[in-house]
C-alpha cells in the first residue's frame, strides 16, 4: 500500500511586506541536520466514536500487550534519538505515538468457488510536541492480511473469528511497518532566527517566510523557553513571548521542519469534515486529505489529533513532565472545508452472458474559508472508473469504492494545488480619530471582515544601524467603505499598551483565492428546490462549488462556523476555538433543478432522453430578485435492457451528475450580483 506523509512548516496569519521595504541582511538560516530527538509513547490510540474501527474488536484486544508491541518497535526504530521527556528536552523532544484510523473487511469471489477476504488496517504515527501541542510530521500506512476461504465460512459461525484474525495479524504488521516507515522518514532540520529588536513587549526576529518562519509558528531556544510568531514578513517576523523569563536582543531561537523550506508565504489550514461516506472516518479522510494538500497547493496543514487528550494524559503519566508544563497551538488562519460523497456504483449486463460492467464514479469536494466565513477558493476532484467483469470476477465492490473515493482526493489535492500564493493588498491609513480608522482605499476593495494587521513604521538600530521597519501594533478587519475610503474595525493590540494608530500606517491584508466580481456579497441559500422527477447527486455541493469558482461577489458560508468548532477546540490539542468574526449577509443565491427522463429507447443497447434545467435565483428577505437558468438536453449511457432497474437508474444518475458539473458551472458564471445588497 501507498504510504502517505505529512511534512509541515508551521506558517503564517496574513501577513507580508512589500520586497521593497523588506529588511536586507537579516535572514536566519536552515541547519543541514538538527538535535531533534523522541519519546516513545506505549499505546494504541483511536477514537471510540470512530465507526470505520471495528470496536468489538478491539476491546477484545490486550491492549497493555499492544501497547508494549507499540513502544518496543519505536524503541528500536529511533535507536539512538530517544530521550527522556521533561521540562527541560520537551522543546526538541517529540512524543511519537501510534494512532489507529481505519479497518475494514473485503470479499471477493475467486474462480475456484473460494473468497479472498482482505483486512486492510490504517495507522499513523504522530510526531507531537506536548510543550506547544503542535503536530511535527505524521507518518501513515495501510497494512492489508488476506486469506482464502470457502464461501461455507460466509454463511457460518466462522466469518466473524476469521476477520478478527485477520484484522489481528494486518494489525501487528501494520505497527512494525509504521515503525520502520516513522523512522527513517522522520529527518527534521532546524530553522534559526535571532532577536534583533524590541519593542511593545513584542520582539523583531531576523527571519521571515522566505527563511520558513511563519506566523503561527511556536519557536524554542536551548533552555525550552518558548516564544510566538504573530507576524512574519519576507525577511522578518514578529514574535510574542510565551512561555519564557526576559529574552534580549541577540537571543536565539529555532523550529524544526520536516521537508523542504521554499520560501513561500504558507497560510495555515486545517481540514475539516463536513460530508463522509458510508464505512469511513472522517479521521482517515482529513488525515490522507491534508497530506496530499500539504504537497501541492501554498498552505501549512495543521493536523488535528482527535486523541489529543489521550495522549497528553499518556505522556504526562508516563514523563517527567506536568500539565502545568505543556501548552496548546493557535488556531489556524484558514479552514478547508471537506466533503465526499457516497460513490455511485452499479453494474449492468452486456451483450454475453457470462460478463457485465461495473462503475463506480466517486466526487469530493473542498472550499478554503478565512475566519469571516469568506470562501477563499473551491474545487472538486473526480475518480470514475469502468471495469469488465468475467464471470463475477473482481475486486470486492468495497475496495473498488475506497480506491475511487482516495483517486478522487487526490485529484481534488492537485486542483486546491492550481491556486495561486497569497499576496499581501496594503492600503495607507488615511485618517485616525475619535470617529475610527479609515485607509484610503480608491483603487481597491476588501471584502467585509477580512483579517489583517496595522503596522506602523518603527526605527531599530539593528548591528550599529538604524532601520524602519512596518512593525505590527495590531489586528484589524476591513469594514464598511465609505466612498473611496474603508473603516477598520476590531483592533485588537498584539503588545502590550494600545499605541495610537496614525496617519501613514499601514493595513495589510492577505489576498488569497479567487477575486469576487464584485463587491456583493451572498451566501447560499439553505434551501435549494428540486422540481424534476429524478434529483441530481450532490446538487448543492455542485451549485456550491460552482459558484465558488465563479466568484460573482465576495461568497459566504456562514456555517462553517459550527462544523468547524466541532473539530477545532482545547480537546483536540488548539488553544481555543476560532475568533470568528462573520458578518450579516442578506443576499442569498437559491440552486433550482429540474431533472426528467424520457422514455426509453432501444437499439443495440437501450437509452434515455434526459432534460436537465438548472437555474439560480437571487433572493433577499424572501423575494426573488432576478434569476438565470441553463437546460441541456442528453442522452444516457447505453445500457443492455436485460439490466436491472435499480442499476440503470444509478447509471443514468451517474450521467445527470456529469451534466450538472458542465451546466452549474457555466449558469455560475452569467449571474450578475445587484450593485447593493
């Protein structure tokens, strides 16, 4: 099986300042190896609401002897790079753990009467820093035993003991091979920066995104004491101390990342989930989601560990470490909004007896949102496959479904990966008085409550030097425009005091994503309507995405809010849920459909005329304000006749969902957003 990984830098809030006042000669450097070391945990951890894990089974198991099995292989795995875990190491020492996701069971028919029954069993090890509760690196693999059985055991006493059987031995090997894999992937390099400045109680560090220190990022020196990036530009940041005594100027502190650093500006986003199919875990599907995400497009994933809790009471049972000495991580910047769907699955006769076509057609979908509820950007990810069966013979119909829905995330990985880096839209504060804080903003537009700082320029005598450099006093949200000028809202200070806001400072945004048409804004209306006698598959994560990638005004998702703190909260290792700051938005845009099939007709192979009409309208407290619709007519795939009505009718779906990704997307494309809302 495919092993996945995750390698992550811990990046940044929106935050970048212009090359040309970017600070020269300060950049810290990557080391070519680093002091990082381990502390095996003993345990097996999952969720006991996880039901893609066989839970019978597993509390059958002897969990103590697992456990053992667990840290005996970590032991020998990182020979050498284990150390005790206290106060005083848990800055470069991770606590490697072993984290069960998924198990499932798979029949297949085999030409001499017998079944193969397949148990693939998928783990993660987690590299986790309990002293900031960030998550290093995972490593994940599947293991998958198998055996040949008499279809008598189907139908008897035996089939549950020889699945538990076989899920025992896929899960023995599945810890040593994690172990193995776990060690020689995990190679972590250090990222230095240096203290060259302070001031508000924040700090000035040499380094910035180019060099991989990112906003977010949580930095250590050698005695474990901890500082906080709040801001990180191209060639410096600005940190907030943490966990630490009084820090000067010329203090050293690092991070550890595994993989490359190239140096671009890397949002972080967690992956949650909003839509899982039947017989999966939303764990495993984030979890594979996030790593291929972490490779192509310009975030930082920040994993969620659902057994956070577990493990920081495994580790503090088990170190020489207190709760009082271990911290949580920021919230991230962004959430990527994750939903898969039942696969459509049918098989049909053909034209020999002795052999038919099956299909499996599988769709996900994923939409980046800011802390507004802004949809940054959206895409989907397709996996259709066509197989010729002989005679019944093939892959059991559960693992042609699990290898369409992980095709299908990875195709929608490499869509997500189309997007462009962010860049940083700047506007000059124009006025600041008892009235508020306007920037003056006549050749742009920010979307209501989109994040940034106020930076304002501050002399440092850096090496015998005196330099400006835009220094961060505050966070801020773009308001309300006022002609050619926008309101700021929401100032929060990042030091300490709350230092006046003057004319010339400066807002500075993060623009990220697809740009709204216009400044509209809409959000999805809760109810779409479906008028036809056949209903299309997936139809408002279609008209949602759609319209997302059209972009006729800035696109809300309000909602998101509530899934998203389910996941994200103290128990799954975060310091706190989300500051969201959502606003009222009155205009919706409401997805219609009409689906009908003709009659059928036959030849060679059979037939249905298919009508497709969608339409979109645009609605404000209550009323319809104007509306566009699109109808295509098609036919479906052919079929034998001889097929049965329940399959025809998944294939003909199958063909309506294809017609509604062409459709929606181009009606997305034709609305106009009235000029006020």
């Amino acid at each position: 099986m495919k092993a996945h990984m995750f390698n992550a830098t811990f990046n940044l809030r929106p935050a970048r300042l212009l090359a040309a006042l970017a600070l020269a000669g300060l950049a810290g450097q990557a080391a070519a190896s680093a002091d990082a070391m381990v502390f095996p945990v003993a345990g097996v951890f999952w969720n006991p609401g996880n039901t893609a894990i066989d839970q019978r089974f597993m509390q059958r198991q002897d969990i103590a002897q697992l456990s053992q099995q667990v840290k005996a292989t970590l032991d020998a795995a990182f020979a050498g790079r284990i150390r005790a875990l206290n106060k005083q190491s848990a800055a470069n020492t991770f606590a490697v753990s072993f984290h069960l996701t998924r198990m499932a069971a798979y029949y297949a028919a085999k030409a001499d009467g017998n079944y193969e029954l397949m148990t693939p069993v998928t783990g993660s090890v987690y590299f986790t820093n309990v002293a900031t509760g960030e998550i290093l690196f995972t490593a994940t693999s599947t293991n998958a035993a198998a055996a040949l059985l008499p279809a008598s055991v189907l139908t008897s006493g035996g089939r549950q003991a020889e699945e538990d059987q076989l899920y025992a031995k896929s899960l023995t090997a599945l810890i040593a091979q994690l172990g193995k894999q776990a060690g020689a992937e995990f190679q972590p390099k250090t990222i230095e920066t240096t203290v060259t400045g302070q001031q508000n109680g924040l700090l000035l560090l040499s380094s910035g995104y180019r060099q991989g220190i990112q906003s977010g990022d949580s930095l250590d020196d050698d005695q474990s004491q901890n500082i906080k990036v709040v801001y990180a530009a191209a060639d410096y940041a600005v940190a907030r101390i943490g966990l630490a005594d009084a820090i000067g100027t010329g203090a050293r502190f690092h991070k550890f990342v595994v993989g490359k650093i190239d140096g671009r500006l890397r949002p972080r986003a967690t992956v949650v989930m909003d839509q899982v199919p039947e017989g999966f875990s939303a764990d495993y599907l984030t979890q594979l989601f996030s790593e291929e995400l972490a490779a192509k497009a310009p975030l930082t994933m920040v994993q969620v560990n659902s057994s956070f809790a577990g493990l920081l009471k495994a580790v503090v049972q088990s170190a020489d470490l207190s709760s009082s000495t271990t911290s949580q991580r920021d919230t991230p910047d962004l959430i990527v909004r994750l939903r898969v769907s039942d696969p459509i699955q049918h098989e049909t006769n053909t034209n020999l007896g002795f052999q038919t076509k099956r299909g499996v057609q599988a769709k996900a979908y994923a939409e980046l949102i800011d802390t507004s509820g802004r949809v940054l950007f959206a895409a989907a990810g397709h996996d259709a496959q066509t197989i010729d069966v002989v005679r019944g013979l093939d892959l059991a119909p559960q693992a042609r479904r699990e290898i369409a829905i992980k095709n299908a995330l990875l195709a929608l990985a490499q869509k997500m990966g189309e997007m462009a880096e962010g860049k940083p839209d700047t506007a000059t504060v124009k006025r600041a008085d008892a009235d508020g804080v306007l920037v003056s903003t006549p050749n742009q537009v920010y979307a209501n409550k989109a994040p940034g700082y106020v930076l304002h320029p501050t002399q440092f005598n850096i090496a015998g030097k005196s330099r400006s450099v835009l220094f961060p006093v505050y966070e801020a949200v773009a308001g309300a425009r006022n002609g050619a000028d926008t309101a700021l809202a929401t100032l929060l200070p990042l030091g300490k005091g709350q230092p006046a806001v003057q004319p010339g400072d400066v807002f500075e945004a993060l623009r990220l994503g697809t740009a709204p048409k216009s400044a509209t804004a809409f959000t999805l209306c809760p109810d779409a309507e479906s008028l036809g006698s056949v209903k299309t598959p997936d139809f408002e994560n279609v008209s949602s995405v759609a319209l997302a990638r059209a972009m006729p005004g800035p696109y809300y998702a309000p909602e998101v809010r509530q899934i998203a703190d389910a996941t994200i909260h103290a128990g799954s290792g975060f310091s706190a849920a989300i500051k969201w700051d959502v606003p009222s938005v009155a205009l919706c845009v409401q997805p219609v459909q009409r689906v009908d099939a003709g009659a059928e007709e036959c030849g060679d192979t059979c037939q249905r005329v298919m009508t497709a009409r969608y339409t979109l309208r645009q609605r404000k407290d209550g009323a319809v304000l104007a509306k566009q619709g699109l109808e295509g007519n098609f036919k479906s795939t052919g079929y034998q006749k001889s097929s049965r009505a329940g399959d025809v009718n998944k294939l003909i779906l199958q063909d309506v969902l294809d017609e509604a990704d062409k459709l929606m997307g181009t009606l997305a494309t034709k609305i106009v957003l009235p000029t006020t809302n």
